[in-house]
C-alpha cells in the first residue's frame, strides 16, 4: 500500500500524559497509524522524520537528549523503545 498522507499521525507529548498508560495507547496508535497509512512500507528515515513530528517540543527534546547511536536514531522502534 503506498504511503497515504492524508492518514494523520497520532500525536505524542510528556506534557500531556499521565504515564506509562498514555504511552501505551499513544504506542498502539502509532503502530495502527504505520500500517494504515502505509508508513511501515517506506523508508526508515521517513518513518522517523514522522515519527518526530507526532513528538510535542518537549517530547522532541528528551529524544534529543537521549544516548543513541546513529543507527538507533534511525531506527522508529529503537527510539519509541528508549
């Protein structure tokens, strides 16, 4: 299936959550979202430039601030997994 745009990604922020449970529904969501819209059928390093944009600021920042290697940062699971 080719990747649908139109599909809109769940969004994710700390700020917002109450905890490990936000997390899980946000995590199911995305995992829906990926293969609805086609997502998991494209390129990791689109996967992830999406996968940040469902990310709030604060949220965005905490992942930059993260220990990953270059390759876990291009990988979707390894940074939803850190």
């Amino acid at each position: 299936m080719p990747f649908d745009k139109k599909v809109l990604f769940p969004k994710f922020g700390l700020e917002t959550t109450d905890g490990a449970d936000d997390f899980k529904v946000w995590h199911c969501k995305w995992n829906a979202y990926m293969h609805i819209s086609g997502l998991d059928e494209e390129p990791e390093t689109q996967q992830v430039n999406i996968l940040m944009l469902s990310l709030s600021n604060s949220s965005l920042k905490v992942v930059d601030n993260l220990r990953l290697t270059d390759a876990q940062r291009n990988d979707t699971e390894e940074i939803i997994r850190a």
